[in-house]
C-alpha cells in the first residue's frame, strides 16, 4: 500500500524538524519526498488550504479489536473521527487470541494498527457495562511463555507489553502480575506499557517498577492513586521515574483523566510525555470521545497547537521506538493527519463531570497513509 500525494496549502506542523509554516507536502511512492517540491505526475492533489497538516498522528493508548472484544471499537472508523494515521492497542488481545486480531483487525486495517500484547492469556476479555472481570486478577492466567512465543511470531505489530494493575483490573492479584509482565519484557527486549487504576497497589510501588522507556498510561487518573499528593505536590517516585525515563501518557478512557490531576501536575511543572485516548466502546461518545478532543483538552488547560501535536506525533512514535514515524522529514513513511481548528464554544467534561468551556476545538478533515487519502 503505497501512493502519491500533495496536500496543497495548509499549515504544515512538524514539531520534530522545527516546521510551522504554510506549505504543500509532497509524497512519493508513500514516503515523504518534500515541501514545495514538483508532484509525481499521476499525484492525488488534496486541497488543505485553511486546515492543519501534521506527521500522521499516533494514539498510543486504543482498543481497536473490533467484534473479538467488547471494548474494540473499529480502527478504520475511529482512524478518521480523530484524524489519526497510527492505532496502538493497549493490551485488548493477549496471546491466547492475538493470531485473530493479527489476521481480522490489524491486516485489513487502512490505518496502521500496533499492539502492546496483554501478558494475560485472552487481553482484557471481560470488559462492558455489565460485566467486568479483570484479566490480571486471577494469577492463573498470566501467560508468560505464550506471550513471548507470540510477540516474537509478530515482530512488525507487537511493539510492547501490557499489563493493568489496581483494585479493578488485578484485584486480589496486586502487583504481581508486573512480575511476570516485567518478566516477558526483558525476555522479550520490549517496553512495557503499565495500566494503573484504584489501589491497591499504590501509584509509587508501580512507577517505582518501571524502567527507562517503559510507559505509566492513566498517568493524571483522578483521585485514589492520583499522580500528586492530596496537596498539590507531585509524588518523589513519579519524579524519580521521570528521572529514569518513564514515560507518562495520559490514556484518558471513561476514568482516567482529571481537570484536577492536570492542572495540579501542570503547576508544578510536569507534563505528560504522550497524549491518548484510551478509546474504547464506553468513552467514545464521550468523555474521551476522540485524541483530538483530548488534544483539545490540553490546549483548554494552555498548551500550543503545536505542543499538542508534538505530544501526539513525535513523542509516541519515541514511546515505539519507531524513527520512521511522527514526523515529515524525506524518507519518513507518507502518513500524515488533516484536521482543522473550528471556533466556537464546546464544554469540555473530565472523568468526574467537571466541565471546562473553551471556545474552539480540533476536528478531523482526512488522514493519508503511505501516501493513500482518505477523507473524513
Ligand atoms: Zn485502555
């Protein structure tokens, strides 16, 4: 899958090569080939004038396993509501069922699906509104040799590990199953992608656990385990992870993001390194809804556009290892986001019901893989 385009007048922001400006980006047998350049002459022309043109945008935290989980919602759809060319799932399939998300979901999937493999035999297979088992609460179906087996069969889409940890998710299990998932990690040579929801454990012994280039998603989760003390104060072993490496990404979902975590953490001067959504099939109707939106979200609380872009593009692609992702230098793969900043007044709800009013928001117009246009 690959083609040649020209995305003809927009603003081009590309926060890893120091681009803002107004410009036409010229794709060539799906890769980046320039700015302002001559097209290809059969080259698709697609007019951007007004609209926004980034590095395609990579949600680091989705669950896209469409019809093999409850969560999934479907890539493709979702690809284009929040103008994002790169899908990372969270853990939705574990090795007992990610042959099937490989062949059904990630190989016919317009958008670019990665994974992060669920230590946990079937990924987060209990998950809706009426019925919710945690994967890791019963330690028998941590799967540790299954999931190196099945990450080392899937080298081109499993690009890490996953495992959730707190009262929902690993209940009586606790913290042990970070034992096995860090375990596969170091097997396996890859990150490790670690959920935390309500204690126990506590949000301290969980960072404390994390290596450098490992992820904390739901990093600014409202209280129990918020990320500060109940003063305002950011806690020492989230500063010391940072110190490390660890990287912390906002994964929002149906309860994990807070106006108050945010705008506490943001005074005291610690940003999350990566912007998601955590979307899944009860927050997509809000209050994650989309990563635009999220975007959206931390422009309300002061960020530029291009700051949210940065945390959107270049940064999880760093999360992923992946140099050849998130930004428009020649030779990067030809994925790039279209979207648009519309004014007008939207209220903003948090996972606790706070509203935030702010006056515009980010809406998708098309995303371009490899070169290929689809419009929203
Ligand atoms: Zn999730």
């Amino acid at each position: 899958m690959s083609g040649n385009l020209v995305l003809r007048g927009g603003r081009v922001i590309d926060p890893a090569n120091g681009i803002d400006r107004i410009a036409d980006v010229v794709i060539a047998d799906g890769k980046i080939a320039g700015f302002d350049i001559d097209a290809p002459r059969n080259a698709e022309v697609v007019d951007a004038a007004g609209a926004i043109v980034t590095p395609g945008l990579i949600d680091l935290h989705t669950h896209v396993y469409w019809g093999g989980t409850s969560l999934g919602v479907d890539p493709d759809d979702y690809a284009l509501k929040s103008a994002c060319t790169t899908l990372v799932d969270a853990g939705s399939a574990g090795p007992g069922n990610y042959h099937g998300f490989a062949k059904h979901v990630i190989e016919p999937a317009f958008s670019r699906v990665l994974a992060y493999l669920h230590v946990s035999f079937a990924g987060i297979y209990a998950f809706s509104s009426g019925v919710r088992v945690g994967e890791s609460d019963n330690m028998r179906l941590m799967a540790a040799r299954e999931a190196a087996i099945v990450a080392r069969a899937h080298p081109d889409t499993v690009i890490g590990i996953k495992v959730r940890l707190g009262a929902h998710a690993s209940g009586p299990s606790g913290i042990m199953p970070l034992d096995v998932a860090l375990d596969v990690a170091d097997e396996t040579g890859l990150p490790l992608m670690v959920h935390i929801d309500e204690p126990p454990p506590s949000y301290g012994e969980v960072v404390s656990r994390l290596r450098k280039g490992d992820v904390l998603t739901h990093c600014f989760r409202p209280f129990p385990n918020a990320p500060m003390h109940g003063d305002g104060t950011v806690r020492a072993e989230v500063r010391a992870a940072r110190e490390r490496g660890v990287i912390f990404d906002i994964a929002h979902g149906q309860g994990s993001f807070s106006w108050k975590s945010a705008r506490a953490m943001l005074a005291e001067g610690f940003r999350p390194d990566v912007i998601s959504s955590d979307i899944h099939s009860l927050c997509i109707n809000g209050p994650a809804h989309d990563n635009l939106r999220v975007m959206t979200k931390f422009m309300a609380l002061g960020w530029s556009l291009p700051e949210v872009v940065e945390a959107s593009s270049v940064a999880p692609a760093r999360a992923l290892r992946r140099d050849d992702l998130g930004h428009l230098g020649i030779g990067a793969v030809g994925d790039v986001s279209v979207f648009r900043e519309a004014m007008g007044d939207i209220a903003l709800d948090d996972v606790t019901g706070l509203v935030i009013n702010y006056d515009r928001c980010l809406t998708s117009v098309g995303i371009a893989r490899a070169g290929m246009w689809r419009a929203a």
